[in-house]
C-alpha cells in the first residue's frame, strides 16, 4: 500500500511536467557543437562509513589514466552516455579484469571506456609492505557534451516520450513502456536518458514491476540526479529510496541520500516520514546481531545473449544460500584485498577475512531463480 500511496502522490503530474519541460527547451535549442569528453572519475564502493580500515594496506595511485576518446559520431549528434566499469589493479600496476557493470549509451563508449582503463597504469597496491593486487575497483566514465545543455534535443525522442506518456496515463502500461523502451534506443543525450528512465521506472511501477523499475530509477539518478529536471530529482531519490528497500538492499537504505522535507508531489511530506520511518528501521537491522536474511532473485540480463547475475554488498562476514528455486552456478566475491571464487553449493558457509575492506557479491544464475541469502558476523 505504501508504493500505491507513492504512486499517487508521482501521479501523471510529474510525468506532464518533466516533458513539457523537454519539449519547450528543444523547440529553442540550437544543435550543440561537439565539445570535449569530461575526465572520467574513479569512484571505489565503498560503504557510507567509508569501507572501513583495510590493515596494513596503501592503495595503488593512478601515475597515467588517459581518458576515453569521444567517438566522433556520437559527439556529433548530440549523443552522450555513462558506462560503468570494473576492474583489478595488479602487483605489477597494470589493470585486468575489466568488465562493464552498466551503461547507458552506444557500443562505441563502451568500447572506448575498456579501451582506456586496459591503459591505465598505478603504482601498485602494498599489504604490510609488499605490492598486492587491488580488487573492487570501479570507474564510471560520462561521456557530455560541455555544452552546458540540460534539455532534450532531439525530436523524435520527444515524440516517441509523449506518446509513451500517454498510453501510461491512459494505464496502457504495456504499449507505453514498449515505446518508451524504444525511444532509448535512439540517439540520447544524458538528460533525455534520465528522464526517460525515471518515466520507465514510473511505468513499472504502476504496472506492479518493482523489479523492472529499479534499474531504470538506478539510471535516472545517475551523478545524484543532477541530469534530471530539478523538480523531478527529490520524488527520484524517494521513488529509488524506496525501490532499493523492496529489492532487499539494505546498505543503500541506511546510507540513503539526505531529502527535502516536501516537493511537488509530497507537498505534506508523507512520504518522506514514511521513507524516515523505513531507514531508521533499516538501520537497526543492519546492526543486529542476529542472522540476516535477504530474499534475492536473479534479474533478467539487459542483453538476451548475457549472463543473469545478481549483485550486492556484502553486510557481514560470513555467508551461505538457502531456499534456491532455480539455478545458481556460481559466486564471486571481490574485497579489496581478497577474492573469493567457487560454486553455490547450499550446504557451505563462507567468510571473507578480517580488514580485507568493503567486499561485492557477484551470483551468476538462471534469470528469474530465487534464493535466500544469510549473512552472519
């Protein structure tokens, strides 16, 4: 009931007023020059208290990082993007292991983002001395237009927007996601890419799909939301606060971003105490001694021909599964200093090592299999 009631406080309001913003800065835009590629942050998971003391340890430091090309055909079609990227420094200060974590944008970013970080060079990692390999790492590379554009661009996003809007309005949740979906597929800059995806996580939402809805609010809130319309990023932060406690995910919850007391469409600030209500209890949750236990379900991949695997950072020390409806084929767990590889087995407890930092579970499986994770300390 507390997601209707948010639903109907994110009602079709919010979704007339993000795209009558789009439509009436695209009608005086003029096309935008390519311009050069921001510098790409590195920014490793940590937990909101700062990951902890990782004993003994120095992390590798960056000596050369050249920054992903712009491909020229993106730049200059007023297409930018966001890839999301993970990799290993080794003993040696060399990076391997880099995998794309998630994307919005062409093939072609995300061919140039691998291609940069496989360059990147560190002096490497030491523990108690000795050079050591960092894993956990992540990096998340924007590819914007220094235009200073915050609007949509294109007109054929903005029709195939309202026309998915509507059909939603109308409670054609079906039809107006397919065309929402569609309208992704075409050449986006980031605010377009925002704000469809938090109309998408709007849709889901109503269409009872909290599952569907949480990647798509995880892109619209891409760099705190800064590339939503400003009137839309507080109901995002609720709408993601929200989405990530159904999902199971308690560390985003406890650590979730600070709101405003009241917006546009929480004018009496309801769902912000409710939201309150949910953290503070969260929070105590994650600070008991007693087993946690954690409903999971692998997620469909965002491509047919990829993996399903679902993630999540690790609470605890100690783990194992239980209550597997499917099929899981194996785990990865990346600490800082630790790596832990091996197949799901139900019948095994596993434990990361004492000050081996803020760790990342990885479960491959078949989409849809559902399971019970148990973290103990």
């Amino acid at each position: 009931m507390a997601v209707r009631r948010l639903l109907a406080r994110l009602s079709a309001a919010a979704s007339v007023a993000a795209l009558s913003g789009l439509s009436a800065q695209a009608a005086t835009t003029a096309p935008a020059k390519p311009a050069p590629l921001s510098p790409p942050a590195l920014k490793e998971v940590q937990l909101c208290d700062g990951g902890g003391v990782v004993r003994g340890f120095v992390p590798a430091k960056a000596t050369n990082k050249p920054s992903p090309v712009f491909p020229d055909f993106d730049a200059s079609h007023d297409s930018e993007g966001w890839v999301r990227i993970g990799f290993t420094i080794d003993a040696e200060g060399s990076t391997r292991n880099v995998v794309v974590l998630d994307r919005m944008g062409s093939e072609r970013m995300i061919s140039s983002a691998i291609s940069a970080i496989k360059n990147w060079d560190y002096k490497p990692a030491t523990l108690n001395g000795q050079p050591a390999d960092q894993f956990n790492n992540t990096a998340e590379i924007l590819y914007e237009l220094q235009t200073g554009q915050s609007r949509a661009v294109h007109d054929n996003v903005i029709k195939l927007y309202e026309s998915g809007r509507d059909l939603v309005n109308k409670g054609k949740y079906t039809e107006g996601i397919a065309i929402l979906e569609s309208a992704k597929e075409e050449r986006l800059n980031l605010f377009e890419q925002a704000m469809i995806s938090f109309a998408l996580a709007y849709a889901h939402m109503l269409s009872n799909n909290p599952q569907k809805a949480l990647p798509q609010i995880r892109h619209a809130m891409i760099e705190d939301g800064r590339y939503l319309e400003k009137r839309i990023a507080n109901p995002a932060k609720r709408l993601r606060i929200r989405l990530e406690a159904l999902a199971g995910n308690p560390r985003y919850v406890a650590c979730a971003p600070s709101l405003a007391e009241t917006d546009d469409f929480d004018p009496t600030g309801a769902d912000r105490k409710d939201l309150t209500r949910i953290i503070g209890s969260t929070t105590a949750l994650l600070k008991s001694t007693a087993p946690y236990v954690r409903a999971a379900r692998v997620p469909e991949p965002a491509k047919e021909d990829a993996p399903g695997i679902w993630e999540y950072e690790l609470i605890r020390k100690k783990f194992s599964f239980t209550a597997i409806n499917g099929a899981l084929t194996k785990f990865r767990v990346n600490c800082v200093v630790h790596l832990v590889e091996d197949d799901v087995k139900l019948a095994n407890q596993w434990s990361t090592p004492e000050f081996s930092g803020p760790c990342t579970l990885r479960v491959w499986g078949e989409p849809g299999t559902t399971f019970k994770l148990v973290e103990e300390w």
